[in-house]
C-alpha cells in the first residue's frame, strides 16, 4: 500500500485533480472523447451557417464555451499522456 501512497505524492496536483475520480485508463479516454465532442459542439456554428435546423441544433452563439473546453481538452490531454509516460495507472488500483 505505501507503493500506491508513493506514486500518488510523485504525481502532479494537475494530474491528480484531472483524473482523482478514474482509475482506468480506457475511462480517461472515453472522458477525453466526450470533452472533444462537446468541444465540437461549443462551436458557434450558428453564426457562419444560416440555416434553420443549424440554429436549432447549436444553441451556442458566442466564443465563451469553446475558449473554455479547448483548455480543458489539453488538460485532459496532458494528464493522460503524464500517466503513460510514467506508468501510474498500475498505482489507481
């Protein structure tokens, strides 16, 4: 157990708060997908394409939500590729 205790301290505070809720890898992913889709969708496309249906679908019309979610999406991004690269997965089970 102190292994697991060990590998939590060396872990960045940016990590940590990241992923303090998953302990799979494949869940960090599906995490990271899902905030790239909605990141998609935060597009103001009502405001390039006049098109009834468009207007209906993508409610958003300013640059706030997706000046949010791009940063969000390279947190996510960052602290998956931190995981990898120092094997820490093993140490959420």
């Amino acid at each position: 157990m102190s292994n697991t205790n060990d590998q939590t301290k060396k872990m960045p505070i940016w990590v940590l708060l990241a992923f303090s809720s998953i302990s799979k890898r494949k869940h960090a992913i599906i995490l990271i997908w899902a905030s790239i889709l909605f990141t998609i969708y935060c597009f103001p496309f009502a405001n390039f394409i006049d098109n009834e249906m468009v207007t209906t679908l993508f409610l958003i019309d300013d640059w706030s939500w997706i000046a949010m979610m791009l940063p969000i999406c390279a947190w996510y991004i960052l602290s998956l590729r931190w995981m990898d690269q120092n094997d820490s997965w093993e140490s959420l089970k």
